[in-house]
C-alpha cells in the first residue's frame, strides 16, 4: 500500500507519466492550483504546512522506491517540480493576499515565476548542477527544485522591487 501511494505522490498522482515534459507539466499544474488556491483564499498557513509535509516525505519516499524508478531522479518523479514551484508562489501568496491583490496580478506573477523556475530547473546554474551531480538520494532530488525555487523567488523579487521604482 506504501508503495502504491508513495509512487502516486512521488508521481504526483501520474502526471509525470504523461507527455515528454512531465515536469514542465507539473510546474504548469502547481502553478493552476496555486492560482485556485489564491482565487478561493485558501489560507497560506495551511499550503505552507502543506509544503512541509509533502517536503519531507518526499525525500523519505525517493529514498524508500528508488528501485520502483529506472534512476533515482525519474522524470516521472516530478514532486521536486511541485516543490521548487511552489518556492516562489508561496513568497508571493503570503505578500499578495494579506494586499488583498487581484486575482490578475498574482496570476501574473504566477506565471513570471513558472518561467523563472522552469529556466533555473533545466539551466541548473551553480549550485543547483552541483546538488543535482552530486547528491544522488532524495535529498538530492528535492533540493536542487528548491535551490531553482529560492533563485527564482529572489530574482523575481529584484525585478519587482525595479519595477516598482519606475
């Protein structure tokens, strides 16, 4: 049973299964929950321990199925996606809600941040290509998405901070 949930959360419920970019899709679809999430104003608190959670088992799970995947950092395993995508969002959710912003400008930001985790997840500047090439457990597989999450959340920060000046 441990194994057949596990999998169904490392898979994020087979979506990395689907298509050639499973985790592009995966950070597409954290991104629409989080947007439903924001719509609905669900409570940052409870996404945040949420967050910790999934974190934490996650790493637990990589480490327990490993041979359930061809390669440790399966492109099926896509819950690293979830969790570096939601680095950003929840930065943003957190700041934005308690503004009481529109629902058109944190989508907006939603979708910065999509593009800006999906470029440091695939470019893997340093650090990430050095916790991707050298921590091959699921500590390894979760951090590097978490790294490209914090990269993408202070750049995003930067250009809103400029853009706020012009």
């Amino acid at each position: 049973m441990i194994r057949i949930l596990g999998k169904l959360i490392l898979t994020m419920f087979n979506i990395g299964k689907l298509g050639n970019f499973p985790g592009t899709v995966a950070s597409a679809i954290t991104s629409l929950l989080y947007i439903i999430f924001f719509y609905f104003k669900i409570h940052y608190l409870l996404l945040f321990i949420i967050f910790i959670f999934l974190f934490l088992v996650s790493i637990q799970l990589i480490n327990l199925l490993k041979d359930e995947f061809g390669d440790i950092d399966s492109k099926e395993i896509v819950i690293d996606e979830y969790l570096g995508q939601s680095i950003p969002i929840l930065f943003f959710y957190f700041i934005l809600l308690e503004a009481s912003a529109s629902i058109d400008f944190f989508s907006i930001i939603v979708l910065i941040s999509f593009i800006g985790f999906r470029f440091f997840d695939i470019l893997k500047p340093y650090p990430i290509n050095y916790i991707d090439n050298n921590f091959k457990n699921g500590f390894g597989v979760v951090f590097d998405d978490i790294i490209a999450g914090i990269f993408t959340t202070i750049v995003l920060y930067i250009f809103i901070l400029i853009y706020d000046k012009f």
